[in-house]
C-alpha cells in the first residue's frame, strides 16, 4: 500500500488510526522522554575484590552543557565528624558516549569538574578500601562490605535523580544484602539521599528471616550474618531479636512503615572488621570483631539501639540533621535525644525482652549513671552543647591530643542518664512515662516525618507530663544546663536504693595505665579534683613508688591502695619530662555508686518498678 491509498481511508478507519496514532505519539513522546530523562548508573566491578579495590563507574545521562561538578562524600549520616573518603580514591578518568577522555578538573580536595560536550559523562575510577565499620568500606576476599558515601561519587546537579546500580564479577556465592529494590537485576534508590542511605553487604552470609505484623501488615526483618559461626548460633541470634523488636514495637505502638515492608541487619562479626553500628532507615549496618561465641551473643545489644534508631533519629528526625550535607560536618544539639534515648532504649527494651536480668540491666544503668555523675566536663556544658561536640568526637582523628576526660562527656552517655531521669520523673512525680513521650513524638513528628527541634520536644514533653512550667524546667536546667535529677529520691520511689557500692574503699581517681618495659606510665589525664590530679600528676609519667610500695605494674598500684582508707595520705614518687618527683597522695572516697533492691518497698513502688522493667510487649495484642 502506498501513501496515497494510505490517506484516504474510510471514516470509521480515519478514526481508528486517529487513535492509533494520537497513541502512537504518546508513546514516542513517553519513549523520548525515558531516553533523555537525567539518570545516575552505576557499575561497581568486583573483579579485584583480592586487590582490596574495586573499580566503580558512574555514567551520567542526558547531561546540560556546562561544567558538571562532581563530588567525593567528605561526610557520612549518622556518623558525625569529616573524613574526605577521597582519599581513598585514585585512578579518576572521564569519558563522553563514545568513550572519548573529557578533561578532569580537580578544584578542591574532593571536588572535579569535567567538561560536559556530550550527553552523557562516564567517571571511572578505583577504590581501595579495608575498613568495615558502620561509614566506611571493606573490601577483600571475604566481602564487600560497602558504605556509599564512602565508595561512590556523586554528582550534587543530578541529586534527585534515580539512581542505578549493577555489580559484576561478582565472586560466585557471594550474594548482595541491601535495603535497595532490586529492579531487573539492577538495584535501584529514589535518589542520591536513598542511595547514600543503602549500605551493601556483599558476601556468603546466612539469610535469617522473620515476620512481624503491624498496623495491618506483615513485614520482614532480615538480618543478613556474615559470619564464622554455625547456622544454630545464627538461628539462636534470630531469637533474642525477635524479643526485642515486639518490645520496640510496644513502646511505639507500630513499627515504622519499612521500604517494600523489609527492614535488614547487615552484620558482619568477623575478625579485622571495626566494631560499630550504623542506622539507616530500612536497614543497619552491624559490624564487631568477635563471634557471636565469644561476644556470648553481646552483638545484640547494638542490633537493638541501631533497630530503634528506625524511629528515633531516621524518621524522627532533628531539623538541624535535614537536609544532610555530604561535603561537611552536620551539627546538632538534640544528640542527646538522638543518640542518648535510644542507647536507654536500646537496653531497656533488652531487659524488657529478657536478654538482660534485672542484675545485668543495673549494671548497665550504673556505668553510664557513675561515669556521668563523676565527669568533670559537665562543670562546663549541659547536653545540647556535648551534643555539638559530635563533630570532633565521632570518629574524628586529629594528631593533637584533647582533654576530653575533663571537658567532655559522650552525648551517647549522658543523654541515656538524662532519658533516665525524665522517665523515672515521668513515673514518679506525674504517673506517666518516657514511653509516652516517645509514643507523642512518633505520632506527631515520626509517622508524618516532619523534623522536630528543641522547642517541639519541650511542647510534647509539657503535653506528657500536662505541666509546662515541669518541661521547661527541665530543658533549662537539664538539657541546655547540666543539672541532674536527684536520682536517690527517684530510685527511692521504685523501692531501690542508689548507694555508695564502697564507701570504706579508697579512690585515687581513675586513670588508665600502659607499660613500658618495667616502667609503668600514666596513659590517661587525671580528672581535676582527683587525687592524682591534686598532686600534679600526669600523662605520660611513670609512677616509681606509692605508699611502701616500688610500682612496675598496674597490680602494684592496686596492692598498695588495697589497704588504705579515704581520707590517708600516702607517699608519692614519680618521674615527670626527666624530673623525679616526690610528694603526697590524698585519697579521697570511691564514689562508685550502686543500685540495691528495697525488701521493704510498698506495693505502690513496687509496680512502678514493674511498670518501668517488665515486658510491654504482651500488650500488644490488644492494640
Ligand atoms: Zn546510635
């Protein structure tokens, strides 16, 4: 048929065609469009994973003439310091479609622009990577264990776009973990934000898998192990999580409405990895060097703080943490309630869950309540401003040292007394409960992910407790200041009573020791108003004689205060920049605090103790 004979058709045909091909240019039109929208493709070769390198290719689509800036991460969310992963980049090149090399311009430490005179730019480039942890990367013939800030590149102008990646030589069993949808073989993110939040745990690892419902649905909680260990322990691992995801989910009512309804552990507890944790919204990265064995299965108490960061801190979220900046440090004051509350929740929904016994689950809140009542840094700043300090103290590496043991206390810490204390005030002064609270934050700023600051916590805080004058109080005094709760009267009120664990025990300030050859050396500063601190020594001397005692080691010293009393004086000699000196050592009282269990406790007290410890999950049935 010809044109001619093709143009005059019949009426009905007309129509027909008509449609056809209003249809047709639809459809070209929707085709055109998918072939110039701007992409971000990715390639990760796995082919040197015994180099410790990978080779990464980022292809660029449908590219606007102009410079295009490219950008290595210099920042990792959730880990708060700076660390230029361009360091760990080389062999950098750019190529147009036709594979043509595009000139390279490298304009500051971990920025380049490449001229852009083709559609589409191809940057290749290696990686060398051995560090696994929760913000960098670990490649070797175990795994590829890989943090996307630290191992891909990124264009800022093509941020909203979506993302593609596909792995090759991919060494044969090794199977990729990952929060990501897996689309045609292809793993595929919304955007860079959604990317750079996917860690992948590429390796042979033991896929456990478990289902929890919620709010009408059933979602999956993986946990991919790579690890040494037998399947049994893996299964066993399996079991303390459950627990403590049911008791997660009581104290918010819901579990946060996961990525394809999937949230992944992506554990690796293997030797020559770094231990840590890393939250993401869908998943988490879980690293530790130890067996689940040897840890006696202690990997659990990180799987539960980074599993309750899936609310507190990714969804909801500090306003001073949104958007996040790759190419700097990102402060924020409301660590404390970031990081501290969910290291109290963290435990506490362990013990809730069984894995701790009340014993154990004391301990734990003894060591952060003991370090945080003896740290001198508080003289100095509340919570919010430790909180700020995050910048230099997350995994910030610097040549000069710090005086952190006096000026500093970890938000980590002391946000996890400050959660304390506002529950245990919560409970006793008002009848309500830090669950609360957290449930109100959920509901209004998690669920709808709006970001939050200080001055809604304090509205929500003043809501929960139905006494605004109490809220704002407390933010002055407790959160801005470093004030603290009397927890003697708190414990009081759940029938235990916090005491002196020694009080006939002398204390001569904690410090840590190291040595050298026979010559033992102070390896930490004195805290101030201590008693070494008070007779002037420091670190780096070595302690030549205390009391009758010639010191070489560290049993030494504890031999010659096993005896003495607070309050005595004992004679000290000890070596100082070349200098021996002699002087005084005046003990003072251990102030180690305990927690011990009231028989007498009323039956008012003793429900709210049962009330704070005892498992909420049972509830959940019903709601
Ligand atoms: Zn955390």
């Amino acid at each position: 048929m010809d044109q001619l004979s093709q143009s005059q058709p019949s009426r009905s045909t007309d129509k027909v065609i008509g449609k056809f091909s209003v249809l047709a240019t639809a459809l070209l039109a929707a085709l055109l469009n998918v072939s110039v929208a701007a992409e971000v493709n990715y390639q990760l070769d796995l082919a040197q994973v015994k180099q410790q390198q990978a080779e990464i290719t980022m292809r660029l689509t449908n590219v606007e003439k102009g410079p295009v800036t490219i950008v290595m991460a210099s920042a990792s969310p959730g880990r708060y310091a700076r660390h230029d992963f361009a360091k760990n980049i080389f062999d950098l090149r750019a190529f147009d479609a036709e594979a043509k090399p595009l000139q390279l311009t490298r304009t500051s430490a971990s920025t380049w622009q490449v001229v852009a005179d083709s559609k589409d730019i191809v940057v290749k480039y290696r990686l060398f990577a051995d560090h696994a942890d929760g913000t960098y990367s670990q490649i070797d013939r175990r795994h590829a264990h890989l943090n996307i800030p630290a191992t891909f590149m990124f264009a800022p102008a093509f941020a909203a776009e979506p993302v593609n990646l596909s792995i090759v030589n991919k060494p044969r069993p090794w199977r990729v973990a990952s929060q990501l949808s897996q689309v045609q073989g292809q793993w595929r993110a919304k955007n860079l934000d959604d990317f750079m939040d996917s860690p992948l745990e590429i390796s042979e690892h033991q896929w456990l898998s478990f289902t929890q419902a919620s709010h009408g649905n059933n979602y999956q909680i993986n946990i991919a192990l790579h690890h040494q260990g037998t399947a049994a322990q893996g299964e066993h691992l399996k079991t303390l999580v459950q627990a403590f995801v049911k008791e997660q989910q009581a104290i918010f009512g819901e579990l946060p409405d996961y990525a394809g309804k999937q949230y992944t552990f992506l554990a690796d507890y293997l030797p020559a990895v770094a231990s840590d944790g890393m939250e993401h919204r869908n998943s988490t990265v879980v690293t530790d060097d130890r067996s689940l064995l040897q840890a006696e299965y202690a990997q659990v108490e990180t799987m539960s703080h980074e599993f309750f960061h899936a609310w507190n801190v990714e969804r909801i979220r500090p306003k001073s943490l949104q958007p996040f900046d790759f190419t700097k440090t990102n402060m924020s004051d409301l660590l404390w309630y970031a990081e501290g509350f969910t290291n109290y929740y963290g435990k506490l929904a362990l013990k809730r869950s069984g894995y701790f016994s009340q014993d154990a689950y004391f301990e734990q809140v003894l060591k952060a309540l003991n370090r945080t009542l003896q740290a001198p840094g508080r003289r100095f700043q509340g919570p919010a401003g430790m909180s700020q300090q995050a910048v230099f103290v997350d995994a910030g590496v610097s040549v000069d040292p710090t005086d952190y043991g006096n000026n500093y206390l970890s938000y980590y810490t002391y946000g996890e007394v400050v959660a304390l204390g506002l529950d245990l005030q919560l409970r006793v002064k008002f009848g309500r409960s830090l669950d609360q609270l957290m449930r109100q934050m959920w509901v209004l700023y998690g669920k709808t992910e709006i970001p939050y600051d200080a001055t809604d916590l304090q509205k929500q805080l003043a809501a929960v407790s139905g006494d605004a004058k109490f809220a704002e109080k407390f933010f002055n005094e407790q959160v801005n200041q470093s004030q603290l709760p009397d927890f003697k009267a708190l414990f009081a009120e759940l029938g235990l009573r916090l005491q002196l664990a020694e009080p006939n025990k002398a204390f001569a300030g904690g410090v840590t020791f190291r040595n050298e050859g026979a010559a033992l050396l102070l390896a930490s500063r004195p805290l101030v108003n201590s008693a070494r601190a008070n007779a002037g020594v420091g670190i780096g001397d070595t302690l030549l004689q205390l009391g009758e005692y010639p010191i070489s080691t560290e049993q030494d010293v504890q031999l010659a205060l096993k005896n003495a009393k607070p309050g005595e004086k004992l004679t000290l000699k000890y070596q100082q920049k070349g200098e021996v000196i002699v002087t005084e050592l005046v003990l003072s009282q251990d102030p180690k605090l305990t927690l011990v269990v009231d028989e007498q406790a009323t039956a008012e007290q003793l429900k709210r103790r049962n009330d704070w410890l005892n498992s909420q999950a049972v509830s959940l049935a019903v709601m």
